[in-house]
C-alpha cells in the first residue's frame, strides 16, 4: 500500500513524532522513507546584505541539519534506513512538489499547533498540503 513515505521536518516535537510514525509505517509495509527540511525561501531573499544573508543561510543550513540528524536518529533507532532532503523553498509548495515529483504513496507530518484563531488567520503549512497534495496525508499532533 505504502512503498514511498514523505516526512517533512521543522524539528518541532510533533514532526519528531511524525517521524516516528512513519518509522512504524515503514516497518509494516516496507516503506521507505525520506526526511524532508525546508530552508524558507524567504529568508534567502532578505534584503540584510550579500553579507549577512551568507550568515543568515548559514544558520538556517546548521539548523535543518540539526532537525534531519534528529529525524534519522528517530528513523535509526527504529530500524529503519531513511534518506534525507534539505531544499530551499517555501514550505508547503515544496513540500507538496517534492510529493508529485517523487511519486510518494503517503505524507506524514506533524502540526505546529496554531491556535484556532492563529489557523484562521494564517493557515499552516499541514493545512495546505492536506488541501493539494497529490496522496494521503497523515497529520500527527
């Protein structure tokens, strides 16, 4: 049912969690699996300099390494060999291009927890990929 299984990362306790799922998933069906971290776009288009911007990306980079190690630690302990991604993008498009691309059977990923008014305003990134992604999508709290 499920071969390929998409798992978007933020590093917050939800997506550790989704990853931990998924790890699960994997196992019962022979799944594998790829970690995904989205450098946001727009922090590579900030008008702070050739300078600063170099920092700021280099911060950003240090930070999605730290939240795809955690994600493959959980997916390790699990038995489970996953592969990871780190694209720079905005998030839910990228997200949702990454799933077309890849021919991925499932996406699972956490929530952020946005409060009722916070989603009403803002929306979130698992509110969009639910919307159009091009498989199932497995939201974890």
């Amino acid at each position: 049912m499920f071969k390929k299984i998409l798992i978007p990362t933020d590093g917050s306790v939800s997506a550790e969690k989704a990853i931990e799922v998924a790890a699960d998933l994997a196992k019962k069906y022979d799944a594998k699996l790829t970690i995904l971290h989205v450098l946001p776009l727009r922090a590579s288009i900030s008008p702070i300099g050739p300078l600063a911007l170099g920092e700021v990306m280099k911060k950003l980079q240090a930070e999605a390494d730290k939240h795809i190690r955690s994600g493959k630690e959980i997916a390790d302990k699990a038995g489970i060999v996953a592969e990871t991604k780190t694209i720079v993008g905005l998030p839910a498009i990228t997200i949702l291009e990454e799933a077309e691309k890849g021919e991925y059977n499932l996406i699972v990923m956490g929530t952020r927890g946005l409060s009722a008014v916070a989603r009403f305003a803002l929306g979130s990134v698992s509110d969009k990929v639910v919307r159009h992604a091009p498989c199932p999508v497995m939201l974890i709290r």
